[in-house]
C-alpha cells in the first residue's frame, strides 16, 4: 500500500507546525516524526484506525490517533489517502 495526502491535510500538517514552531522548535520536529511513523504503519496495518460511524462507509473511512492529534484517512484499493489532521483540542467542523 501506498500513502498519498490530500492538499487539506498538507495545509493542516504544516497548519499544526507552525502553531507550534513559533514556541519550540524541537517539539514542532517531533510532531512530524510522530505522525509520520504512526502514518506508516498503516501501510501494513490499513484498519488499525476506528471506524468513521458518520462517514458514507466507516469501513474505508477512519480515525488514527497518534498522542493528541487525529489522522483521518481513506482506504482504496491501492492508497491509502490521509484526509485530515487535527489537534484533539481543535473542533473537527472548524476545519
């Protein structure tokens, strides 16, 4: 499987950085690294996430947590598309 990202959860990613970025620096880089190994383990495990109950198909569409953020992803047959990335502090309508 592969990971592809859609352009909205490029803009929260670097959203998220920079909000952090600005008071440490260092804290900013391991966020990044967190989500990016928690990321790609869903290339060998794509169901690791719960299931979205509101989504169209909750099979498909699911929720990775990786400490306090939330990673939104889409199955398919072949990507797997992260959709969103969020703060647990953050509403997930705001964005």
């Amino acid at each position: 499987m592969r990971i592809g990202y859609s352009p909205e959860a490029i803009d929260d990613l670097q959203r998220l950085v920079e909000f952090v970025e600005d008071k440490n620096p260092f804290a900013a880089r391991r966020i990044v690294i967190n989500l990016q190994e928690g990321v790609d383990k869903l290339k060998r495990f794509p169901r690791i996430g719960l299931p979205v109950l509101k989504a169209s198909d909750p099979e498909q569409v699911r929720d990775l947590y990786i400490s306090n953020y939330t990673v939104r992803y889409l199955i398919t047959d072949e990507i797997i598309y992260v959709l969103r990335i969020w703060h647990s502090k953050e509403n997930e309508k705001n964005l």
